[in-house]
C-alpha cells in the first residue's frame, strides 16, 4: 500500500492541516516509508512464534510491575461537563466530521 499527494491533501484537509508543498512531500515520503516498514514486518514467517508479554521475555524472565485497576480520583464528570457546548447522557455531542 502506498498513498498518492492527493491522498496526503485529502487527509490534511481532513484534519484541517494546512501542509505547504514540501511538508505534504516530507509527509508522503514519511507515511509511505512506515506503510514499507509495515509490508516488510508482514513479510516475516510468525507460524509456531509465541506471543511476548514484552520484548525482553525472550531473553529473560520479566515480572510485570501492573498497578491495581482501582478508581483513584473522584468521579467529577459533571464538573468536567459543564464547560461543553452540548452533553448528552454524560457524553460529549461533537459535530459529525466523518463523511
């Protein structure tokens, strides 16, 4: 997969960037260069491989340090809320920006 300058521009414009014509090919470049990486990395024989919990388990035994999933701050979404233009069943309302 690699992207065109029109994909770039349709992006930018997407997300409201405004890219002069060497950022939108410094993007490009960048973007299609990671699509490479991905297609590279795709490329490898993963078949009997098991999964890392972390990239050092292979070498060594990793213990993971994992905080406690407890709630440690008060539930203040109301305070939080009260600033937004439209909330609805505790949700932001934002404009539909997909097309």
């Amino acid at each position: 997969m690699s992207l065109t300058s029109a994909d770039i521009a349709r992006i930018a414009s997407l997300a409201r960037l405004e890219l002069a014509p060497d950022e939108s090919e410094r993007m490009l470049g960048q973007i299609n260069g990671f699509f490479e990486l991905v297609e590279r990395m795709r490329a490898v024989d993963t078949a009997g491989v098991e999964p890392l919990s972390h990239p050092v388990a292979a070498i060594q035994d990793v213990t993971l340090r994992l905080a406690e999933d407890v709630a440690s701050e008060p539930n203040r979404r109301e305070l939080n809320q009260r600033s937004a233009p439209a909330v609805e069943n505790g949700l932001f309302l934002v404009p539909k920006v997909i097309e």
